[in-house]
C-alpha cells in the first residue's frame, strides 16, 4: 500500500524569502522577464517527480551549453551587441564596442562549466550516476 502523496507532511512549501525576492525585484522590466519569473514560480511551486526533478536540474543549469543558464548567457550577449539590438546603434562607436565585449563576456562566463558542475553533480546524485 502506497501513502497518500497529498498530506500536509508532504505539501509544496511556499517560496522562500530569498527566492521570492528575487522574483519580487525582477517585477514589471518587460513582459518577457515577467514570463521567466512564472516559468521559475511554477517550476519550483509544482509537485516534481524525482525523475522529472533530475531532468529540471540538468536543463536549469547543470547541463553547459544546452542548459537554460547558457542560453540567458547568449541573449545577455545577443542584447549587448548593437548588430542584433538596434536600440544600441546610436551609442557612440566605443560604447558599442564595450557593451559588445562585457555581453560577450558574460556568456563566456555563463557558458563555464564550472558553473554548471554543481548542477550537474546534484542531477547525477539524484540518478546515481
């Protein structure tokens, strides 16, 4: 016989402060941003399997170059850079160039691996591998 899953014991727990926060900061930049806050509210009120769990970890951040950090780290770039942000191209010459390069910079850092171990060890401890 198997438990009921929906006892209080086992209810989602609310957000904590420290990640409600940082969604609270994140309110009303651009609706696009606003979407990205759902998407992580639900992620992390919504009931998971461990399964399911481990693959959201992988594609959060434990997975370097096709994980969801590696991909804000190529739109941070992607925005930084005046020939794919027209908003940028009547910045001075050399503010581009630097918006340009920091942007670039940023998904380098993004896309380190080392970010994304930690990540990565907690999916593979959950899979046993």
């Amino acid at each position: 016989m198997t438990s009921p899953v929906h006892t209080t014991g086992n209810a989602v727990p609310p957000l904590d402060t420290d990640l409600a926060g940082a969604l609270d900061d994140l309110d009303g930049i651009h609706p696009g941003i606003d979407l990205i806050r759902d998407g992580i509210r639900l992620l992390a009120l919504d009931r998971h399997t461990v399964d399911g769990t481990q693959t959201l970890l992988a594609a959060l951040a434990g997975s370097a170059g096709a994980d969801a950090i590696t991909a804000i780290g190529h739109l941070v770039a992607r925005l930084a850079n005046a020939d794919h942000n027209p908003a940028l191209r009547n910045l001075p010459l050399d503010a581009q160039k630097t918006a340009q390069r920091h942007g670039e910079q940023a998904a380098f850092h993004l896309a380190d691996p080392d970010l994304h171990q930690p990540a990565s060890e907690a999916s593979a401890t959950i899979t046993g591998t």
